[in-house]
C-alpha cells in the first residue's frame, strides 16, 4: 500500500522536482536511488545463489555507491521501480 502511494505521488513531474531531506537529491533522484538499490540487491541474490559471494562495493563506501548510481541512472525511475 505505502509503495503504491509513494509511485502515484511521485508520478506527478512537480513532485518528482522537489527537494528531499537528503540534499541535493529530488525526489526523482531519490526513486532513482531506490530503483538502483532494488536492482543491486536482486543482482546480488542471484549472485549469491550461484555461489557468488563478492561484496557489491567496498566496505565504507556505500554512500559513494548511492551517489555513482543515481548519477548513472537513465530511463524513467518510477518505470524501474514498478519492475
């Protein structure tokens, strides 16, 4: 329920312009990040089903990922996080 409301709030192209609480992000930035970590960590299940146990990213640096990811991200995030 929470995640259907967030997606059809965040639908809206003047909300997806506003700011967060994690500046400098918007909340495009913020559904992007969002996107990127769902699809990160379903990578690193199956991964980790066939024995891959490689850590995503260095400890420490998981901010820096965050922010490498969401620099990164093309397409719709709302489109990719739906997926």
């Amino acid at each position: 329920m929470l995640f259907r409301s967030y997606l059809a709030c965040a639908a809206d192209p003047a909300v997806q312009r506003a700011a967060t609480r994690c500046p400098p992000w918007t909340v495009r930035d913020l559904t992007a990040h969002l996107a990127a970590t769902f699809h990160r960590f379903a990578d690193q299940l199956g991964k980790a089903s066939a024995g891959d146990l490689t850590a995503p990213f260095a400890p420490g640096d998981l901010s820096r990922e965050n922010l490498r990811a969401v620099e990164l991200f093309r397409g719709d995030p709302l489109q990719a996080l739906r997926r």
